[in-house]
C-alpha cells in the first residue's frame, strides 16, 4: 500500500512528492540504478548528476539527480529513496 502527498509552489512549477510505501528486499543503491534506468529510457540523453548514498540523523538515503529533456523541454529532477520503520521512502 502506498500513501502519497504532494506540495507545490503557488506556481505549481516546483513540487515535492512523498510517497510512503511497503518495504523492499532491494538495497537503495538497486532502487535507485533502477529508476535511473527508467528515466534513461524515457530520455537516452539523461544528465546524471548525481547518484549517492547519503546520511541523514541515522536514516540511509539515496539521491539520484538528473536532468531530463522532454518535448524539447529541461526539467531537473532530485529523488531521495529511503527506508525507514519498515517502510520505503
């Protein structure tokens, strides 16, 4: 089961999204080289910026930074994966 919520400037045009849901067996590191995949298959010009694992009060994230072109169009876009009392991030 997955619970999302999303936050948005009044312009709509920078958003953040939680999305809390069932633990996986994967390690973040998987997760994230799989969502890269998916961004990459979507845009074969993907820009990875960053890919990291990082640290933050005890609770393991992954960043994934991209940026990805569609329609002729840039967007960045910053993921951080987590896993945290038995729950994804």
């Amino acid at each position: 089961a997955n619970n999302m919520h999303v936050y948005a400037d009044s312009t709509g045009q920078r958003a953040v999204i939680v999305i809390l849901g069932d633990k996986t067996a994967d390690s973040l590191e998987t997760l994230a080289k799989r969502l890269e995949n998916t961004q990459r298959a979507r845009d074969a010009n993907l820009q990875v910026i960053t890919n990291k694992a990082l640290d933050v009060n005890g609770v393991p994230l992954r960043q994934l930074d991209s940026i990805i072109t569609s329609g002729g169009e840039k967007a960045y876009s910053s993921v951080l994966i987590g896993s945290l009392n038995n729950n994804m991030l």
